[in-house]
C-alpha cells in the first residue's frame, strides 16, 4: 500500500512542500530503500525511526519499504522527517487508518525512545503548511511556542510519537496552540542583557548626538578614538535606544534565528532587536554566512538589528570586504555549484577603531609611538569602498577627569529614545507606500522626493561635496544623513543646518581634504 505525508524542506529562510511518499509491500525479500536525494541525517533516520517504533510498542511486519522524498530532484537534509516517516510507515501497514495522515503536515526528529525533538526553521515550515492549506501541523513541542504565531493554522505540540499516533486517529486529539501575540509585545523593551544606559556613558555628548542620528535613521556608524574613550560603551547601549520590533519585522528575525538552529526552546518570537558582537578572528562564511550546508551568518543575525564589530582594523581585510555588498543590498546572496540561498541582512553597522596601532594619535598626554607607515599600513585595512558605505564617522576623544566625577550624568537612554520613536514615527508615515522602514533605504527616486532642497542648499553642498571630494555615494549618504536629523527636529524640509551637521559627521573624508 502506499500512503503519503506532507512535510516542509528550508530554502533560505523559507520553506517549500515535500510530499513522503512510503510503499509497503509484504510480497518477496524483506529491504528497505530511500530515494529522492536523501543525505546524511535523512539517511540515518531509518534507525532512528524503527527503534523509535519498537520502544513506543510499535512493531512493523516484514516487508519491501520505499521512501520517496518529492519533489526528487531537491536534496533533503536534517533530521525533520523523522515524524513523518514514522507516521507514514504506521499508515502504510495499516496499522492506523491510511487515510488519517490525510491533509496532516509533520515535522520532528524522534529519539531512539519515541521522544519528539526540536528541529530548526519550524517557523518556515508552518508558513509554508498554511500557504498549502494544511489541515493542521504536528511540530515538536519545544517549537510549538514559534509555529503558533502563524495565524489560520492549527499547530499542534507533539513530545512523543504515541502522542502523535493517537492525535491523527483520533483517540486522543492534541488541541490546538493559541498564541498571545499581544502579550509577546507588552513586557519590558529591554532584554536583561541591555540593562546599561547611556547616562553611564561620561561626557562624549557629541558622540552621543551622532548615536541619535544613526538610530533615528539607521544609519552605519563608526567611532573612531584612543583606548579607553568609550567606545565599546558606546555602542553596547545602542539597543537601548533602538525602537522595538514590529510584528512583520520580528516574524522576518525570527524566521533566521529558527532556520539558524539559533531560536530559545519555547520561545514564541524575537522580540528584541539583535545585538551580534562577534570576534575579529571570525570567518568570511561566519560574517556572511555559508558552509557545506549553507547556514545564515552573523549579517542576517543581526537583521533588523545592530552588528558591532570591535577593533575593526584587526578584522582580517578578506573578511571586511565580503561586508561591501550586504551594506549596500540589505541581503546576501551565497552560491554554490548545486543551489543558491538569498538570507536578509538589513542591519545597522556600527563599528570602533584605534586611530593608530598604539591607540595614542589622537590622544592630548600620551605621546603615539607610531611612524607614519605604522599608521598608513594600519588604516589601510580598511578600504575606501567599505568606508564609504558607514554613513557618520564619529570621533570619540579621551575623557576629561571632569566629565568623569560623580554626579555628571548626561543624556539617558529614555530621553534619547523618546526623542528616537518620534523619528521613526515620522518615517514610518512617510515611507509607508515606499516598502522601505528608514531613511538609510533612500535611494535614486525616493532621495529625490524626499531629500528635496533649495538653492542655498544645494550650493552650500556642492561646495563641501567639491572640497572634501566626496563620492556619489558619501553625497547620497549625507543628504541622509540630514533628513535624519532635520526629522529628530520635526522638521518637513531640510536646511543648511542639517547638512553641516551632516557633512560634520563624515570625519574621514574631512581628514582626507586637510
């Protein structure tokens, strides 16, 4: 007899319909075969699957078995199949009515025990069920929290293979989740792990400025100052400010942290905007993503979100450049000779550096030991074309002892968020036919639109773009630049006030023009 189940394959961060299809025959020698490009994982799940079978009390007859994974030309990886496999063998011997896996879509890896284990891209794959008009999907109890977010489709938590045996008979049915999506948005905005505030941060309220400028607008950042300036302080409170997610952008994270393998047990949905640090010793497959199985890195970690790379000049120059292209696109295209992942990576960079190997360049006491092709060589890690594409360049000085005394506090994140949400508010209006979030998606005919200048200004910035000798694209990232500011003012157009600021903030190419 042959009997078939729905299941769900990842692509991306998406998911497409695989149809398992098990033919359970009793004539001629006993064998088992697997096809439809089945690998690793897929393969091994034969063992997992009938241990699973005997230790719930289930035991199969002998027969020929052939699993089909369709459509056949796709390869199937992981170890998600396992439930369905499990079911559709049961329906297949007849040992549950055929017809009750009818509409049914499955995924879960099983444990030799029968145990029903988290897989990733749950979130995916319930998208995808519900597009296919499923009748419901049995998922792995510790992924029911994140499938049940998909609204019009009954998502049922499975934690043993019995369970899900007696659900699809119909012995004892599972009920349905019902997610409280309200209540996923109404706790603290600030993870335990964000619990800093920028009033910590002493003095540097002109760095502090240029981080309410890149907020409001989500723009790149760079902070650039000798060690111990605050730098790093700087940027690890920048979450603090940060709005919170919307349901449409919070479904867009967490569809890559559950494909990513990345997502808590239980947890519904990433509501806090990422924060993603990583080391300079990281790999251009782990800053972008990729391997043999090709898996999002830490650019679509961080979409939606901030990604911090400290010490950016001691990242390996390889590694920064594969950054050009995510910068400017807002996603990552990885291509392999068999298939070709497109992931999300729609972030705001903000990133630190020393202005010298010794750090001491710029500093007023500590004399810089570097020579002039110490420093050449050290600030030509980073490329002109990378430099480009980080919007504000912000100089970040040595503390004086008085900002340091206690008792000296200045802007605090509440009072920098306040005025952040204002911002945004504006643009989310603005752009809300547009399809982009912020000002840094201006681009061609939307900068036009709505970067409109007049006369005075556009020979005020003429002037700076022909003396600094800025390019096209550092010209498109102050007009930027100073519709964030004039929106954080509440103003409709923008004046030449907010350009100066804007070209204030451009540090490196003034340094070039000197």
């Amino acid at each position: 007899m042959i009997v078939a189940i729905h299941s769900a394959a990842l692509l991306g961060i998406d998911a497409y319909t695989i149809r398992l299809e098990v033919d359970f025959a009793r004539q001629g020698m006993p064998a088992f075969s697997m096809v439809g490009l089945a690998e690793g994982a897929v393969r091994e799940s034969k063992e997992r699957v009938f241990s699973a079978l005997r230790n719930t009390g289930l035991r199969l007859s002998p027969g020929r078995i052939t699993v089909n994974f369709a459509p056949a030309d796709r390869r199937k990886e992981g170890s998600g199949y396992d439930l369905p496999l499990a079911l559709a063998l049961l329906a297949a011997a007849e040992i549950i009515p055929p017809n009750a896996l009818d509409g049914w879509y499955a995924a879960g890896e099983l444990s030799l025990s029968g145990e029903v284990r988290p897989i990733p891209g749950a979130l995916p794959l319930a998208l995808c069920a519900r597009e296919a008009g499923a009748r419901g999907i049995l998922v792995p109890a510790g992924n029911g929290a994140e499938a049940s977010v998909v609204e019009g489709l009954p998502v049922h938590p499975v934690s043993h293979l019995a369970e899900a045996v007696d659900h699809v008979t119909g012995e004892k049915p599972i009920p349905a989740l019902e997610p409280d999506l309200a209540g996923l948005f109404d706790g603290d905005r600030l993870a335990p792990g964000f619990s800093a505030d920028f009033s910590e941060v002493k003095g540097q309220e002109h760095a502090k400025r240029a981080v309410e400028i890149a907020a409001a607008g989500g723009h790149n950042l760079l902070f650039l100052g000798p060690p111990g300036s605050g730098k790093t302080m700087l940027a690890q409170r920048i979450p603090t400010v940060l709005p919170p997610l919307s349901f449409e952008e919070a479904l867009e994270v967490t569809k890559i942290y559950s494909v990513a393998g990345r997502l808590p047990p239980g947890e519904a949905l990433v509501t806090q905007r990422p924060f993603r640090s990583p080391h300079h010793t990281i790999s251009d497959a782990g800053l972008v993503g990729g391997g043999v199985y090709p898996r999002p890195g830490e650019v679509s970690l961080s979409h939606r979100g901030v990604l911090f790379l400290d010490e950016l000049p001691e990242f390996k120059k390889q590694v920064l450049e594969v950054l050009r292209q995510p910068l400017e696109d807002g996603y990552v295209t990885i291509s392999r000779a068999a298939i070709s992942l497109t992931y999300p990576a729609g972030l705001m960079l903000v990133a630190a550096m020393n202005p010298c190997p010794c750090g001491y360049l710029t500093h007023p006491k500590h004399p810089c030991t570097c020579g002039g092709a110490q420093i050449q060589r050290y600030r030509s890690r980073l490329s002109g074309p990378l430099l480009d594409r980080i919007d504000l360049h912000v100089e970040v000085p040595a503390v004086d002892y008085e900002d340091l005394r206690p008792g000296n506090r200045g802007a605090d994140s509440a009072t920098m968020r306040q005025r952040i949400d204002a911002a945004r508010a504006i643009q989310r209006e603005r752009y809300a036919e547009d399809g982009i979030y912020t000002n840094a998606g201006l681009s061609g005919r939307l900068l036009e639109k709505h970067c409109v200048l007049d006369e005075s200004e556009h020979e005020f910035l003429g002037q700076a773009v022909r003396r600094l000798g800025l390019s096209a694209r550092a010209y498109t990232r102050v007009l930027r630049i100073a519709r964030s500011i004039a929106d954080l003012e509440g103003a409709e157009r923008i004046a030449t006030a907010h350009l100066a600021e804007a070209i204030n903030y451009r540090g490196l190419d003034r340094q070039g023009a000197i």
